[in-house]
C-alpha cells in the first residue's frame, strides 16, 4: 500500500506541474507587472517623485497645465509657479474638472498627497490620460528644496 500512496502522490504532483503551475505562474507575471509598473514612465496617469515633477515642469511638454487642488488660502501661501488653482472642497470641484482638456498633460498636487489622489482618480474617471501627480504634494516639493510662488 505505501508504493500505491507514493505513486498517488508522484502522479498528482506531476498533473499539478503540468495543469496549474503554468497557471499559477501567468497569475504572479500579471500581479507583479501590475503592481511594478514603471514608474519613470512619460505619459499615462501616474505618480511622480517631486524631483522628477521638478524636470516636468522645468522642461514642460506642450499644453502642460499645473493643476492646484488645495485651497485659495494654502495657494496663497505658496505655488508652482503657473499654477492653476481648483479647490477640492469646492461643491463644483468635479464639473469644472470635467472643463478641462482632458488630451493636454497635467502636473498635479495638493498639501500632501491625499487630495491629489483622489483628484487623478476623478480625472482617470472622467477620461484625462496624461496626468503626474506628485507624490507627497507641495509638502514633498519643498522637503525637497524646490522652489515655490506667492505672485
């Protein structure tokens, strides 16, 4: 009886090599290049590093539009310089989202992050392609060093 377990166990393993193994393999290649995706990518929807956001908007691509999402008082205090303002709190955030052109790039940010992250999720929503938010927001951004306007 033992030999009959152990050939058992030698067939079984050798189905499950040859049936779901390859399986098993395409399912961890798809996590992993959906969870790994290049992040140094040029276009799409994505998050950057402030340093990275620093070279978008010093060497900007055509139609680059930087988009605010803090409020008029935190955008007082300090921006990107040509920035566009659009409060997050405001009660037509979404439709005048929904203005914008949705095929020009856009260099996004808020405070911190959280704001700017829920804002590319509404621009993914609404259809925009190009968008750069910038991990860790304005915060980040002078952590960083880089440099901010008040005019």
């Amino acid at each position: 009886m033992p030999y009959l377990r152990i050939y058992v166990l030698i067939c079984y393993g050798t189905w499950m090599l040859r049936h779901r193994l390859p399986a098993l393999l395409l399912v961890i290649a798809l996590v992993a290049a959906a969870c790994g995706g290049d992040q140094s990518a040029t276009t799409g929807v994505r998050v950057v590093s402030p340093n990275t956001a620093a070279e978008i908007h010093e060497n900007p691509p055509e139609g680059l539009v930087v988009l605010d999402v803090r409020t008029p008082e935190e955008f007082a205090e300090g921006h990107l310089d040509g920035a566009i303002m659009i409060d997050f709190y405001g009660a037509d955030f979404t439709d005048r989202l929904a203005e914008l052109d949705r095929d020009r790039p856009y260099l996004l940010y808020c405070r911190s992050g959280n704001r700017s992250s829920q804002a590319r999720q509404i621009m993914i929503d609404l259809g925009f392609t190009d968008v750069a938010d910038i991990d860790g927001g304005i915060l980040a951004w002078t952590q960083a060093g880089l440099p901010l306007t008040t005019t």
